[in-house]
C-alpha cells in the first residue's frame, strides 16, 4: 500500500536529477537465500534502501530480509548486511537495462544505500501518497 507519487521528487534529490516518483509502488529486494514464489506474501524486515533513478523518476529499491530468515535477528539495518552483497545489488540495478541496449542507471543520494530509519521515512510518505489517491477514488 505504496506509491511513489508522479507530482512530486524527493527534498533529498535535486530536481536535476530526479524530479519525481515512478508512480508505482515502492520495489522490495528481499535478501534471505530462499526464493519467493511470484505473488506470495511474506513478513519483511526492512533494512535500507537505494534511490534509483529511472529514466529521471525516482525508484525507490528497499533492501529487506524475510522475518523467518536465520540472519533476521542479526541484521537489523543496512550496515549488517555484508558489503558484497550490498554492492552486489547495487551493481545489478546499475547494468540490469544495458542487456536491452539502454544506458546505465544512476542513482540519487550519491548512491548511498540509506539505512532503515530513513527507509522507514520513505515508506512512510508512500503510504500517505497511497492513501491520498486511493481516499479520491
């Protein structure tokens, strides 16, 4: 019950570089080693997040791990996670779209993965865009 609102950026992000949401909801990168089948619910527990920028809109990519993960209780925000997989994912959101001929993505906030708190900021304000549409329909 997200959605990153197409009006409006983010106060962090320079105009210049991104000057609004993607109009969709908010992605989840759910880290745990088990797959999740397309479409299951399943409780997260968020750890940080990643501004991309998508053909100038931000993308918002939360990086969480499945509550029921034996790393759960150890990781509590981005910095837990080790650094290789954290540059990992960052490095496939970068070429993911280069297979397909198009340019490398970027990203905003310098590229910083934020930590939770500042996610939690982020999902907070998605949740109200979310509940202002869906309140006008």
């Amino acid at each position: 019950q997200t959605w990153e609102d197409p009006a409006h950026g983010h106060p962090d992000i320079p105009v210049s570089v991104a000057s609004r949401g993607d109009n969709d909801p908010l992605d989840v990168v759910e880290l745990s080693n088990e797959p999740i089948a397309v479409g299951q619910l399943c409780e997260v527990k968020v750890l940080g997040c990643l501004a991309l920028i998508d053909e100038g809109e931000i993308d918002w990519k939360l990086l969480a791990i499945r509550a029921d993960d034996d790393r759960a209780s150890q990781w509590r925000n981005v910095h837990d996670i080790d650094k290789n997989t954290v540059e990992k994912v960052v490095h496939w959101f970068r070429y993911y779209k280069t297979a397909d001929g198009k340019p490398e993505n970027v990203f905003g906030l310098n590229g910083e993965v934020k930590d939770a708190k500042y996610t939690y900021d982020i999902i907070a304000k998605c949740h109200e865009n979310w509940s202002t549409i869906k309140n006008k329909h």
